[in-house]
C-alpha cells in the first residue's frame, strides 16, 4: 500500500474566505516544483484541499518526495541560506519570498513527518540565491536522448547520471541537420549553462546546445585530450585560473 504525506503552507492572519484564487495558484505552482523538481510531466497526484487556522494550505502526494522536502527544509534552517539546494526549488523559495513580500503575509512551511521542519518566510525574511556562485560555463554532458523535438520550441531531454533528466534549448534548424536519428541514443552534447561553483549544479531552465559530440563509451585517451583542449578555451582569459578560484571560494 501507498504511504502519504503532505507539506503544509500556512498564511497567518488571512482566513480562507479572503485568500484569493491567485494566490492559491501562486503557492500551488511552486509547492508543486518543491516536491516534484525534475520530471514533473510523470510525478504521481498531488491533491490539495485548505483548512481553517488562518489558511493552511495541504499539499497532498506520495511520501518519498515529502520527505525529500523535509530534509530541504531542515538544510534551509541550519544554513540560513537556499544556495546549496536543488536549483528548481530554491527558485520556488524565492518566488514565496517575493510573494510574501508583495502581499506583507507571515507563512509558514512545513510537512506531516513527526517533529517536521518548518521554514517561516516573512518580508523580513531574505531567502534568496547569491548570484556570485552562479557562473556562465561551456560544459559536456552524457545521456540518453529521451525526447526531442518541439514546434515552438525545441529542445532535447536527455537522461544523464550526474544531472538527472535535463532539458537543452536548440533550434530546429540544428535538430534536422543532424544525418543520424539521436532519439533513445547515448550521446555526448557541448552546451552552456549556469553552473553552482559551491554545488556543481547545474541551472536546468537554461541549458543551451552549442553541439553534438563524437561519444564514446570505451576510454579513448586522444579523444579525452581534445575534450580537455576544447574545454580549456573558456578559461584562455582568465590569467590563472587557480587564483581566480580561490578568490570566488574567499567570496562565499
């Protein structure tokens, strides 16, 4: 049997008869990317119903990705800080933030596992990304290629082991020139993106293709060699890269 949970955003002080649809809208949106931050098109149900006690909004879905909240609530509390989170949900954070500023409401975040974490967001409250510890980077990533295509605009899914599923920005110019058909395919891409110099995570709402790669799977030195002088290219400007490091980790 299916075990669930939920996560609670209480309003304080605003009953439910004047919490207003669009704002229900608001937090519904990103508790959804709270719980669910890769993938969402395949998560399970999530219900919603609201209660007295200003208004308490419940989120309703399996247990797993509840905990998974739990714990990203209980690191937000010890750091004081959403840097070292998942990008997608740190995002949400600051659109609460922005939201509760905007409107001057106190909430507070929680969930129904025993002794819950909680995060109390205010416009007080300062829960935003520092932007020095996201970088422009030429990156290469591996996958599968999951999807692709799009009318409007296309993109590629692709299945990797380090980033999970990541969405990459293309044309369709560049998806039909390629002679091979990549779909379901392992593949290599060369693509810019943020990077999080204290996490390694990447910013997946802005993944953009620059190229196919040969790809590989048996260990070629040469070809490593090439990936390594294609890639050393970003830093050619930077007059020692080690300095220029150590500052950035002084800064965080």
């Amino acid at each position: 049997m299916k075990e669930f949970g939920y996560i609670e955003i209480r309003v304080n002080d605003v009953s439910p008869n004047a919490f207003d649809i669009s704002d229900v809208m608001e937090l519904l949106k990103n508790a959804e990317n709270l719980l669910y931050p890769n993938e969402r098109k395949s998560r399970p149900i999530i219900s919603y119903e609201v209660k007295e006690g200003s208004t308490r909004n419940i989120i309703k879905t399996l247990i797993g990705p509840v905990l998974a909240v739990n714990t990203v609530l209980g690191q937000i509390q010890m750091e004081n800080s959403i840097d070292s989170i998942d990008n997608t949900q740190a995002r949400a954070i600051e659109n609460i933030q922005e939201w509760a500023a905007k409107k001057n409401h106190e909430l507070v975040i929680k969930t129904s596992v025993k002794e819950s974490a909680f995060l109390g967001i205010s416009q007080h409250t300062k829960y935003y990304r520092s932007e020095n510890l996201w970088l422009d980077s030429d990156l290469y990533l591996y996958g599968k290629v999951t999807s692709m295509g799009g009318k409007t605009s296309p993109n590629l899914h692709l299945a990797t082991d380090d980033y999970g599923t990541v969405i990459i920005q293309t044309t369709e110019d560049v998806l039909a020139s390629e002679k091979e058909n990549k779909l379901y395919k392992l593949v290599g891409v060369h693509v810019k993106a943020k990077q999080n110099v204290k996490s390694g995570q990447l910013d997946k709402n802005e993944v953009k293709l620059l190229d196919f790669v040969d790809y590989k799977q048996e260990y070629d030195s040469d070809y490593l060699s090439e990936l390594i002088n294609q890639a050393s290219k970003t830093w050619a400007e930077i007059p020692d890269t080690d300095q220029w490091l150590a500052e950035i980790r002084e800064n965080l």
